[in-house]
C-alpha cells in the first residue's frame, strides 16, 4: 500500500515538475480518495497526456465525478480506461454529460463496470452531440436490449463512432433488431462486437438483413451467441451479397456440418471476406471437409475451425 502511493505521489510530482507527460498508467494503484481529486485537478490544467489508465481502482458513482469534472475541460486527453471499477448509472450519467463538452477524447473503455441500461441511454444521448469518440468499450455492464435500444437510436444520428463493443451483456435477438435497423442507417461504423449475448438465430437473421444493405461495417464478433445451422445460413445468404464485411467471428456457438457446408458454398463467391472463425462449434468431417477445399482454394482467407 505505500509502495503505491509513494509511486502515485512521485508521478504527480513529476507531472507538476516536468509537465511533459503524455501517459499516466495508474491501473490497480488503490487510488485514495485525494489522489483521484488532485488527479481531476491535473486534467483541468494539463496541456500533454494523451493516455490516462486508472481502471482496477474501485472508482464508483462518487470519485468518478472527479475524472469527468476534469475531463470536461481537458483538451488534449485522447484515451480513457476506467475498466474494472465500480461505475454505476450515476458515474455514467457524469462521464456522459462531460464528454457533450469535450471535444478530444476518441477511446472511452468501460469494461466491466456497472452502467446498466439507464447509463447506456446517458451514453446515447450523448453520441448526439459528441463529434470525436470513435471508439466506446462497455463490455459486461448488465446492459439490456431497453438499453440496446437507445444506443441503437443515437447510431442513426452519430457519424464519429467506429467500434463500439456490447459483449458479454443481456442483449437478446430483440436487441439485435434494434443494432440491425441502426446499420441500416449508420454510415461510420466498422466494428461491432456483441460476443456471449443470447441474441440466438433470429438476431442473426436481422443481422444479416441489414448487412444487405449496410456498405461500411468490415468487422462483426457474434461469438458465443447460441446460433445453429439456421443462423449460419442466413449470414451465407448475405455473404453472397456484402461486400465489405471482411471479418467474422462465430466461434463458441452450435453450428453443424450444414451450417459449415452453406458457409463454404458462399465463399466460393464471396472475395471480400479474409477471416472466419468457427472454432469451438459442432462440425463433424463433413463440414471440415468443404471448410478445407475453401482454405485451399482462397489462399487470402483465413479459416480456423
């Protein structure tokens, strides 16, 4: 413990000697309540970090106002981590109204915290107003499709975000449908990871209608997201079609021999996608048999299984 704050004090010091800064890398330092205030304090005034890590902190609703107090006036602070803390509704609502006014952060990763659908509709709101964040990690944050559904609508209006990352949430196939009518109208973003969420067949159907139309998303994670044949076919279906998904990850999921054969087929055509992963699936020697005349057959994809 003292060895950490002895190391936190040294760092502020050097900041307030040197003011040369461009990275602070505080992860699971047991931040003390003063030392995340000063730590706001410094953001206010700072003209160099580019990079602050302060995730693994124990940071909840009540020290997280002191970040985004700083944060609304920093102008020169690209990268956020605030993963593995304990942000709730009310720590999101904070962060979410600072970033309406500042106007340089592009990375904001909030994985593992506790946000919830009411701070994911904070987070929507702001994505209307702000012109710079490219890149919103909310991994695991107990957001559901209520809370899907407000990020959905703000995509439609957003023209900054490229990769916005919802795994391991409670996403279900109605909060699928509410990502998919976005694509439909989001011209920006690229990547999109929805990785262990229950958004079963059905989600992947309104997936892949709006990969029909969709020109711009390049990378799609439905890992781990109980989909069988059935999806495996309706993303084949649109395979045929898109041109520009060129990444897709299946892995941990119930697809079958049928499901691989439909997938294989469509490649024969599909030149545009370069890496599949179907790993930790349920195909047998059939399937791997068509997956392996594709891989010898298109030297630029990549196939695992």
């Amino acid at each position: 413990m003292r060895n950490v704050c002895t190391s936190m004090n040294k760092m502020m010091d050097n900041y307030r000697r040197y003011k040369a800064l461009t990275t602070f890398q505080l992860c699971n330092s047991n931040l003390s309540l003063q030392q995340i205030i000063n730590l706001g304090n410094v953001l206010k005034q700072n003209k160099t970090i580019i990079t602050l890590d302060i995730g693994i902190n124990e940071i909840d609703d009540q020290t997280i106002c002191y970040i985004a107090d700083g944060l609304e006036q920093n102008q020169t602070l690209l990268k956020l981590s605030l993963h593995l803390n304990k942000i709730g509704p009310k720590g999101a609502e904070y962060l979410a109204n600072s970033l309406k006014r500042n106007q340089t952060l592009t990375r904001l990763n909030l994985h593992l915290n506790q946000i919830g659908d009411e701070g994911a509709r904070h987070f929507a709101d702001t994505l209307r107003y702000n012109k710079t964040l490219a890149r919103l990690n909310l991994i695991r944050n107990q957001i559901t499709d209520q809370g899907v559904k407000h990020l959905a609508a703000a995509l439609q209006q957003n023209h900054t975000l490229t990769t916005l990352y919802l795994a391991e949430n409670q996403i279900g196939h109605q909060g699928a449908q509410y990502l998919a009518n976005a694509l439909q109208n989001n011209h920006t973003l690229t990547t999109l990871y929805v990785a262990q969420n229950p958004i079963t067949d059905e989600g992947v159907r309104h997936f892949a209608e709006a990969l029909q139309q969709n020109k711009t998303l390049t990378t799609l994670s439905l890992k781990k997201n109980q989909i069988s044949d059935q999806g495996a076919e309706y993303l084949a279906h649109v395979l045929v079609q898109n041109k520009t998904l060129t990444t897709l990850y299946l892995k941990s999921n119930q697809i079958g021999d049928q499901g691989a054969i439909s997938l294989a087929n469509v490649l024969r055509q599909n030149k545009t996608l370069i890496f599949l992963d179907l790993r930790f699936n349920q195909i047998g020697d059939d399937g791997e048999s068509h997956l392996l005349e594709i891989r010898r057959l298109n030297r630029k994809l990549k196939i695992i299984f």
